[in-house]
C-alpha cells in the first residue's frame, strides 16, 4: 500500500514537473517572439537623446531591455541614482499602460522586466526592474510639477554630461564651445563657434543662415517627443553663432510661442 502510495505521490510530482516544464517552454517561446518582433525595429529612438538597443530573454525567462543616452556620457559624474531608478520605473509602467495591445499581451504573460541604461561610452549607469505587481495598478498621470521637476532635473544632468565634452567639433567649421542650462530662466543656452569657409559665408550673408538654421532647428526639435513636451513645459532653447574671434554673428531662441 505504502508502495503504492508513494509510486502515486512520484507519478504526481512528474506530471506536475512536466506541467511546469512546458508552461515555462511555451512561455519563452511566446517571450522570445515578442523580443523578436521588437528587435527588429531596433535601433528604436524614443527620443534623440535615447535609444533602444536590443531586448533579450535571460534564464529566468525576464525581458531585459538595453538601453542607451548616445549622447551622453557619465564617466566621472556624479548623479542622484534612486532618484533617477524611481523616476525611469514610473514613466516605464506608464508607457506600458499607454499601449493597450502591448500591455494586454504583457499582462497576459506576468512579463518581468529588466530596463539596463548605459550612457555613450557604453558605462552601465543603472537597472531598472519592474514587476507584474509593479504594473497591476493602474498609475496616476503625472502632475505638471511632477513633469516640470523631472525636465529641470534630466537638464541639469545632461549638462554635466555636455560641459564635459566640450568642446565638441561637429566638423565643416562649427564648433559646440559652451553650453549651459539656466535654470532660473528655464532655457537651454548654446554657443557655437565658425571657423573657415562656414565662418566666411555666414559673416557674407547672416540673415540666410539665421533663417536656415532656425527652421532645421525648429524641425529638429518638433520631431522630438521629448524635446517637444519640454517646450510644452515652458522650456526654451538659445543658440549663438560667433566668429573665430568670439563676436556674435547671430542669437535666436525657440520656445513654445515660436515653435
């Protein structure tokens, strides 16, 4: 009997193992269609400063999702990481809320998630992961001062990562020599030096190069999600050209109105 028993409880545990061992099967297999259709699309851009490099199944059957700041780069600088973590976790679980057919499918598979951020020298800068429980509730909008502190917040970072490179030689005779963030003032302020045959037609004819470079600017910074709600926010955007000895050619400003 006790035989018997026992053959039963291994019989059971067989099955169930079997159960198990499938269900994980079928569910990497549905995961690793799901990572395949995205990769695909990679590089995927959210923003020109954010890219999406690739998402891959690890063991334990948990998304991980590489991300890079390809115009950044942290090495040396130091930044408020919980802060950052926290912050990334929210606007990850609302994106996701945000698109109904993707996040039924995420439900639909409990997917974990592993967002890891590397910057352009390809530092790991931090992880960021998210749970089924993390997402199970449904995450209020952010306020406009939750929006407005995270912008100012991202902008002082991002200085600190720019002022670091400079100057930075965009070639043809134009030269990144200073940038600043304001805070006070809310603005994005640009100071670009021309040097030789750029510097020489620009100095012939300004009003034609301040319209020209205004509206690919304009372009530029309308075609990008975030830079766009930054604008929304009342962030505004100063560019300066100057000649090779430092005197200003010409100086216009982007914000909301003249977006």
């Amino acid at each position: 009997m006790r035989k018997t028993i026992f053959s039963l409880i291994c019989l059971l545990l067989s099955c169930v193992t079997f159960c198990l061992s499938n269900c994980a099967d079928s569910k990497r297999k549905m995961l690793e269609k799901y990572a395949n259709e995205y990769n695909r699309k990679c590089p995927i851009f959210p923003s020109i400063a954010l890219r999406i490099d690739k998402f891959e199944i690890m063991p334990d059957l948990v998304m991980k999702v590489t991300v890079t700041l390809p115009t950044h780069d942290f090495s040396d600088i130091e930044f408020d990481k919980k802060t950052l973590i926290e912050i990334g976790k929210k606007n990850a679980i609302r994106y996701l809320q945000e698109q109904p057919t993707t996040f039924s499918i995420v439900k639909k598979l409990k997917i974990n998630y592993l967002y890891s951020y590397y910057d352009s020298k390809q530092n790991h800068l931090y992880d960021i992961k998210i749970t089924p429980e993390d997402y199970a509730a449904i995450l209020p909008p952010e306020t406009d001062n939750e929006i407005l502190q995270g912008i100012i917040g991202g902008a002082i970072l991002e200085m600190k990562s720019i002022v670091k490179q400079l100057p930075i030689d965009y070639g043809n005779g134009v030269v990144l020599s200073s940038y600043e963030f304001l805070e006070k003032e809310k603005m994005y302020d640009y100071i670009y030096l021309l040097t030789g045959e750029t510097e020489e037609a620009v100095v012939s004819d300004v009003v034609s190069f301040r319209e020209k470079n205004l509206l690919e600017i304009k372009n530029i910074l309308n075609n990008d999600p975030l830079t766009k709600r930054n604008l929304k926010y009342g962030m505004s955007f100063r560019y300066t050209y100057k000649d090779s000895d430092g005197n200003t050619l010409c100086t216009f400003i982007i914000n909301k109105e003249t977006s």
